[in-house]
C-alpha cells in the first residue's frame, strides 16, 4: 500500500471557500493553498493552478481540491498513469455539500472523503465497487500486510462482485471483520501466509509483515553481499521477502550502507538496539558466541536482534546463517508490525536547510518537505518563526544568535535519537551558515570532544536555499553576470589580515563582490576600508547595491557608486554587492534603475550587439 504521511494540501481558488478550507485544514492537519490573484494571504500561495497541482500530485502529495471534480480531472489528466503509485485525490463542493475521491480511493481517497463528509455534513461519493459492496478494498490491505500479486486483486473483485464465494485459508481480522462472503466451499481463494508455498494454489494471497530480519556483518561489507544473504535465508526456510516488516541489527551499524540498501530493497524500516537489549536475549539464542560478546557486548547480533524485535511472544524461525562478512536470523512476531509502534531505534536523520530570505514563495519544495518530515526543529529563534505554519506541530529548539556550535550540537544529539531534525538556517544552509560546522564536529569529534557515538551515526541531508547575495542580485538585476566572489568582513572567526589579502585579491582579480556581515554596532571600520581598497582597482561611479530584509516586510534595495558608500547607510541585515569594472547600470522605460554585469556576448561572433557597437 502506497504511504502518504504527509499533510493534506487543500486548494482553493476564491475567497469564497477559504472558511472552509480553514475548517479542513484545522482538523485535518493540512495548509491551504490558494490561487494568488483571488485569496488573499494563504499559507501557501501559486500563480498557476495546473502547475501547482501536478507538482503536488508528482510530489505524492494528497490534493483536497475545492473547486469542481471536472476541472481538477482536467488539470490532473497528464499525470494520471499508475493508479498503484497515486496519492489521494478529492473534489470537494464549496459548500461542503458532497466529497468526491477521485483518484487513490485505496490509498485512503475514500476514507479521507468519509471523514471530510462527516465533518461537513455532506455526501462521501464513493464509488468503488468493493467498498460499496464488502466493506473493504482489496487491493490496498491494512498496514502490517502486502499483497503477494496485486494484480490479482481485480479478477478477485470481478468474481466476488459477479456473486461468487470466497474461502480464507489463514487469519486476518480486517477479512474476517469485512461482508465478504467467505464460505469454506468457496471457489475464490483469500490467503493469509509468510510461506512462499502459498501462492501456488491461486487466488489472491496476503503477506503479514510479521517476520523481523536480524543482520550483522562487518564494517564496509558489500551491500549485495549481504543482500544474497538475507535473500538465501529467507528462501531456504521457504518465506516470503514481503512478510518481512523490519530490519533489525545493533546500534553500532546504525550508519552501515550494506543494513541500510537491504531495507531499502525490501521496502522495511530499519530499526537498533543497543547491546545491553541484545544480551538480555541470550537465553533464547540458537547460537551464542562468546567471541562475539567480546567484541560488541551481546552474545549474538543478527539473532538477538530479530529476538528484540519479535519481542516476548516472538519465535526464532531461522537461526544465524552466515557469509563471508554478515550474519543473518529471522525472527516471527506474534502480529504484524505496524510503523508507529515499532521496535528499536531509527537512525536518526538531521537535514541542514537553507529557508532563503524566509518567505515561502523563496523556499524550495525541497527544503519543505524536509521540514514537514522533521519531528524536530533547531535554530535561531527567528528562522524558525519565519516557517510560519510549516512549524505547527513540530518541537521547537530555540537557540540565540551567537551560539552556532551549541545549536548544532544539539541537533545532532537528537538525530542521535533517532529523531528527524531540521537544522534551520537563513540563506543557503553553506554559505555563512550551519552545515560547515555539522561536518566540522564530525571531524573533530572523531577523537572524542564531546558528541555521542550515536550523534555520529545519523544520517544527514543538505538542501540548499536562495543565499542573500542571489536574492539582492535578482532585485537589483544581473550583478553576478560574470564571475564573483563573496568575503565575511567579520573578524570574529576570521583574522582581519585575512580578509584584508582576500579584498585585495578581489579587488585586483576585478571580481564581482557581495559583502556579508558588512558592519555591526561596533564594527564600523572594515567596510569603509574595504571601499576604500577597492577605489584602487575600479572607477569611482562602481555600482554598488545595497539590499537589506529581502522578501520580507520593509525589504530596501538601492544602488550607490562606490566612491559614495558611506558606513552609515549600512547596517547587519544589509548585504553590500560591488560591481567590476565593468558592471554597469541601464534604465528601462519605467524608470527602473537594473544593475548588470556584462559577460561579454557582445563581442562574440554572430551577435547582434556587436554589430551595433561596431557600425556593422
């Protein structure tokens, strides 16, 4: 069954469906989108509703679409393909008055329409033939269960809608809870069964995601290697990779690639234990080995963890198998593992991300989806006010400017958890921001100056967002035209001599130049040498642009010559670009003052311009 775990995009057009879009997205945790033009201040804002709503479809994102069941089919046709990879999506009347899923009813389509109907006194229009008739949707089975052939599940339908009789073999309470009409006589086969031996006798065949796979192997073991293994082992005990429903290993290969790319390819959660849970399993392991206690602490991994995993009424199906450089064991829970309520630990993941200026219209789909996955957010107490609603429901980690190794230890500390973090930065998370120092700790902290081992597991993720000096040189023009450099003209980290030679070599080089950290309260000096330095290199009249709370309220944009810079005109928020030489400023009809540096198309071969430059 396809997942989709994330909130409910919930579209609306007019005003005049904004309350209850509103309603909609209170209960059901969602962000309502609306067009620009016609709803004023949505939480998410598009200009294009077809664009806007294939995005979200391709994304697997569930569409709440309060406009007509036509159009929304109508803008959606180009990426309907595979009703098994389609997120849900519902038409609904303004007025609440009726609930249409139209695409990915088994994906929870008509149950969503089921619950917004209840909510809004209206009419779920469910359609599908199993769910009017039985209750159930065949083809999309409750968690903690997977179907052996999908495809199957039509013919099944057909021949139960068409009057024909259905035998179980095997237990699920959701089939026997259901109006199917089993008969022991019936000539449609429903199985429920982990054996491989199952799907020969026909008919649709369910696996319960009951059997942990227990997995050790060596530092750098061979991903494939230790795939054939946990294939081998499941085949020769005659089980079927689709009931397996979790991954299991010690805390210790929280970061190994070969436990990782397994679960991956089966399509499991991968889950840890620390040592002290492996050895209070000893008594139940096949194989204990004490030279295994004496290098990880617990007399069995691969066993000990499918043990774990299964817990107190699990069985050891399969005991440790073994290849050159992993082990493996299966283990049977009594039920079927479900995602919220599994064993182990998560490897944690931390995401570093860039939210731009902070508006969302200037931060990638990306970088918002990584948020809305995160449990966690850590940052300076302002960029995380500046995600708005993206941050409702998350645990906020406020942290004061100024205290940039604290922030980012503790992100990592609670990705260590086994927690998903968002480490939250303004601008791009690599330019003058918090990623560098996450790989610099990993670095330092390799012999041990204060992060956990478990915080040097994590996984972590880099997404990248509109830096100040991208957004300054978008308002202003084309400055970055040709090449550019940009210099802190903080000393707090950096040596002013540094920066001193570094300015210098721009100015020389006749580099494009963003200035950050320009000025503070009580750094007034550096910027004014910096003018100065450079007055050497290029002419007086030098544009220079002046860009200050960019996509945010009160954002300032102006254009000095760099002979006229003063200090004063600056403050901390402002982001300072010096032009070349040959930076130069045009004026279009209305007035509009553009800054631009030249690349120098004009004296290619072919060009027009060159032509009207040399009288050609």
């Amino acid at each position: 069954m396809l997942m989709h775990d994330r909130s409910p995009a919930i579209i609306v057009l007019s005003s005049a469906a904004r309350p209850l879009a509103e309603r909609l997205a209170a209960d059901l945790q969602g962000e309502v989108h609306g067009l620009a033009r016609r709803v004023e201040t949505p939480e998410i804002a598009f200009a294009d509703t077809s664009a806007h709503l294939q995005v979200l479809f391709e994304d697997g994102r569930t569409i709440i679409a309060l406009f007509s069941a036509g159009a929304v089919i109508r803008l959606l046709a180009p990426c309907l393909s595979d009703k098994h990879n389609e997120p849900p999506v519902l038409a609904v009347a303004e007025d609440g008055s009726v609930v249409v899923p139209l695409v990915g009813g088994h994906h929870g389509a008509n149950d969503l329409a089921r619950r917004i109907a209840a909510l809004t006194g209206g009419v779920a229009a469910v359609t599908t033939a199993g769910d009017l008739r039985f209750n159930i949707a065949l083809d999309a089975p409750p968690e903690g269960y997977r179907l052996a052939d999908p495809r199957a599940a039509k013919t099944v339908m057909a021949d139960l809608v068409g009057g024909a009789k259905a035998r179980l073999e095997g237990s699920a309470d959701w089939l026997e809870q259901s109006d199917l009409p089993f008969d022991p006589k019936g000539t449609v086969r429903i199985a429920v069964s982990d054996r491989l031996a199952a799907t020969e006798g026909g008919g649709l065949v369910y696996r319960p995601r009951h059997l942990a796979l227990g997995l050790g192997c060596e530092r750098g073991a061979d991903a494939e290697e230790v795939w054939q293994l946990a294939m081998a082992t499941l085949g020769d005990a005659g089980l079927a990779a689709e009931a397996v429903g979790v991954i299991v290993s010690l805390d210790v290969k929280a970061d190994e690639a070969a436990i990782h790319a397994v679960a991956e390819r089966l399509g499991c959660p991968a889950r840890f234990f620390p040592a002290q849970r492996l050895e209070a399993e000893r008594g139940r392991l096949a194989t204990p080995s004490d030279v295994v206690f004496q290098e990880v602490g617990c007399h069995g991994v691969a066993e000990g963890a499918a043990l774990a995993a299964a817990g107190t009424e699990g069985v050891l199906l399969v005991a440790k198998q073994k290849s050159q450089r992993a082990t493996a064991a299966i283990a049977q829970a009594a039920r079927p593992f479900a995602a919220d309520d599994l064993p182990g630990r998560a490897r944690g993941r931390l995401c570093v991300v860039g939210i731009g200026p902070g508006s969302e219209a200037w931060r990638s789909p990306e970088v918002s989806r990584m948020v809305a996955a995160s449990s966690d957010l850590v940052g300076y107490s302002l960029y995380l006010d500046l995600l708005g609603p993206l941050a409702a429901g998350k645990t906020r980690h406020d942290f004061p400017l100024g205290a940039e190794e604290a922030r980012v230890r503790h992100a990592m500390e609670l990705a260590g958890e086994g927690r998903e973090v968002a480490l939250v930065c303004s601008g791009d998370a690599g330019i003058y921001a918090m990623a560098t120092l996450v790989f610099e700790l990993l670095e330092t902290s390799a012999g041990g100056d204060g992060l956990s081992d478990a915080a040097r597991r994590i996984g972590i993720a880099v997404s990248p967002g509109i830096s100040a000096l991208q957004a300054a040189a978008a308002r202003a023009g084309a400055p970055l035209g040709h090449d550019f450099c940009t210099i802190s003209l903080s000393d707090l980290l950096t040596p002013w001599a540094d920066i001193q030679r570094r300015v210098r070599a721009a100015g020389e080089g006749d580099f494009v130049i963003a200035f950050y950290n320009p000025v503070s309260r009580k750094r007034r000096s550096q910027l004014a040498w910096a003018r100065d330095c450079l007055l050497e290199h290029r002419p007086f009249d030098t544009p220079v642009i002046l860009a200050s709370n960019l996509g945010r309220d009160g954002e300032q944009v102006g254009v000095v010559p760099l002979g006229a810079l003063q200090v004063d005109d600056v403050d901390m928020l402002t982001v300072v670009i010096v032009g070349s030489s040959n930076t130069a400023v045009t004026r279009t009809g209305d007035g509009r003052e553009w800054v631009y540096t030249p690349r120098g198309y004009a004296q290619k071969a072919g060009s027009a311009m060159r032509r009207t430059e040399t009288g050609q």
